[in-house]
C-alpha cells in the first residue's frame, strides 16, 4: 500500500501519519509518563520493534540468555524521544548485573 502511494493522494498520507502520531502520544507516551517509566522492557524479536519505529522511539537491544539448543536471545529496553543515554545506562547496567554475554565460539 505504501508504495502505491503518490502525490495525488497526499491526503491519505497525512491521515495516516497523524494517526500513529495519536496512537504513539495515547500509548506509550502516555503510559510511561503517567507511571513515570524510565523504560519498557520487551524479548527481542517481538513487535516492540514495531511499535518502537512506528513512533520513532529508541530501542537498544542486550543478550538476555540462552536456549536450550544454546541459541542466544535478547531483550529491548524502550523509551520516549530523547532517552537514549539512560537506555544506554539501563542496558549496560543489566549487562554487568547479569553477565549474560559470552563471546562465540566457531568451529575450525
């Protein structure tokens, strides 16, 4: 749909820009300063990077573990526009806390 999209129908692309404006202000902005959040926390691979890009919100993305295969996942720390020093601060904090991280091993 996006593509198809052109000039002479400028008005469904405002409509719709507005639209994820209003939903961004009416969900997570308005969650996170209504419960004065520092973050969201989300698994990786999940639609929070969705929604995170859809309202231009920064995401940082730390190991959070293994598998029982040993395949690592991760987990999103989220915030409003102009948070992302204190996502960095938060995902470097959960880094040392957990120790999660170990580097990869190849086969020869």
């Amino acid at each position: 749909m996006a593509e198809s999209l052109n000039r002479s129908n400028s008005s469904q692309v405002k409509r719709a820009i507005s639209n994820l404006k209003e939903l961004s202000r009416n969900s997570i902005e308005k969650v996170m300063r209504e419960k004065k959040l520092d973050a969201i926390l989300a698994p990786a691979n999940t639609p929070v990077y969705t929604i995170l890009a859809i309202g231009g919100y920064p995401g940082i993305t730390v190991p959070a573990g293994y598998d029982e295969e040993g395949v690592p996942f991760g987990i999103c720390f989220g915030g409003l526009r102009g948070s992302e020093p204190k996502l960095i601060e938060i995902a470097y904090s959960f880094e040392q806390a957990t120790h999660v991280r170990r580097p990869p091993t190849f086969k020869s």
